[in-house]
C-alpha cells in the first residue's frame, strides 16, 4: 500500500467532475438515462452494504468496493459489465485487497440468501462461484490494476481530534459513510471530503469553527462546494425516518432491465 495518498496511484487516477457521471455509449443506445445511470449506481453501493453485513468485513473493505464499483463505470458501460455482478465482485475484490478476505463461496450463497423467496426477475442477481471469479478477472483490467484507494476515515479522526469536536465524530462519521453513495471519492483528496463532513456536522450542531478552517490555509470554496454536493445528493434521495435511502424497485428493475436487454 501507497504510505502517501499524494504519491499514490489514487491521487494520480482522479478524475474531472465531468468525466465521472457519463454513460457509455452502450448504454446510450440501450435508451439508459443520465438518472437511470445514478440510480443504479447508487442502489448498488447499497446492496454492497447490505451483502457487506452478513459477510461480516471491516467498513475499510466497503468504501474500497464501492469506489471499485464507481470507477468502473468510469470506464465501461453496464452493458458490458452486469452490475449485479459486478458489485458482489468488487466486495469480493476489495475483501481480499484490504486483507479482510471473503470466500467467493460465501458471498454466492448470502446473495442467494438476500434474495430467497424474490420476484422472478430477481433471478438475475443469483450467480455462481466461477461467475465471480471471472468477472474479477474484468474488473481488475477495467481497474488498470491500480487497486490503491485512501479513504476519508482517518483524516477525519484526526481533523476532529485537531479541532477539539470528537463530540461529533459520529455525525461527521455517518456523514463520510453517505459519501458513498456519490462518486466523491474519484474526484476530490479524502481529507477534501472528510473536512466537508466536519463543516456540515458543525452547521449541523451549531459549531464555529471559522477560524479553525482559516488555520488550515485549505480551499473553502473547495470544501463548501463539496458540501453543497453532499446536501444536493439528499434532496436527490431523501432518506426515511430511519437515514435509509429507499430507491422504488420497480424504477430500478427498469433500469437494470435496459441494459441487461439484448440488441
């Protein structure tokens, strides 16, 4: 691992606003749109966290699926990369880069689980063993191999630390787990996002860290920009009572049903 984010192959892979949610010409003529795309996206960032939980991995292991999930979509289309598989693949891939492996096998049989007893058109979530290990052969080419990914976790402890508000460690915390449902990651250094956090947490609970941010000689345009994406994304999606983001199934089978149609 890359002991630098600055130096890392991370830092060198980011990406440009604009060439981050485009879709591919495949699915362009699949009639997949712009909304479509995100949806997908962000239902599968969700059913990495739910299959996430009863394998049981480190949260580490999660945010590095998730990204692998994002940036391949930077880079081909669902067409050609079934997302359904794709995302247990990822998890599957991330697992064993941040030496938290899980068994291919396991991972199979709670997909399985998951969706035990689901409409027929959920059949096409329920793949084998050498489904996934085929497919992480794709996604690491589609990955160029470059498999390094620095988070905003620890950068976050220690800013909330340097501030003196470890009091809103946890909202702060919820707040970079959301993240992921967005595709900061491939955009912005994690100690971008992880100061974005802090400054809504402090709007959140009515802290005035003004001149602490001052003291960091960061961009705030930067940081504020971030923020305003992170508070866009729940008008977008505003989660339940509970902080659960809840995507129709209907507009998410349609989705997935457009690219998962032959020509």
């Amino acid at each position: 691992m890359a002991a630098n984010f600055w130096t890392s192959s991370h830092y060198k892979q980011l990406l440009d606003p604009d060439k981050v949610d485009v879709v591919q010409r495949l699915d362009k003529e699949k009639g997949l749109t712009l909304e479509e795309f995100r949806l997908i996206k962000i239902h599968m960032s969700l059913q990495i966290w739910k299959l996430a939980l009863y394998v049981k991995v480190r949260q580490r292991v999660i945010a590095t699926a998730i990204t692998y999930l994002r940036r391949v979509y930077t880079r081909k289309s669902m067409t050609e990369y079934d997302p359904r598989l794709v995302a247990p693949t990822c998890l599957y891939l991330a697992s064993k880069v941040e030496e938290s492996t899980v068994q291919a096998r396991l991972l199979v049989f709670y997909i399985k689980k998951m969706y035990a007893g689901a409409s027929s058109s959920d059949e096409k979530y329920r793949f084998e063993i050498k489904d996934i290990l085929e497919m992480e052969m794709k996604v690491l080419e589609a990955l160029d191999y470059y498999l390094v990914v620095f988070h905003p976790y620890r950068p976050l402890l220690q800013l909330l630390q340097d501030a003196g508000i470890t009091d809103l460690t946890q909202v702060a915390w919820g707040l970079v787990n959301d993240t992921y449902k967005m595709d900061l990651i491939l955009i912005h250094p994690p100690h971008m996002i992880a100061l974005a956090c802090i400054y809504i947490a402090c709007v959140l609970k009515d802290k005035d860290l003004t001149t602490w941010f001052e003291e960091l000689r960061v961009d705030m345009n930067i940081v504020k920009n971030i923020s305003m994406e992170i508070l866009e994304f729940f008008e977008y999606c505003r989660p339940d009572s509970k902080g659960n983001i809840l995507i129709p199934e209907d507009r998410i089978n349609a989705a997935l049903n457009k690219v998962a149609a032959k020509p």
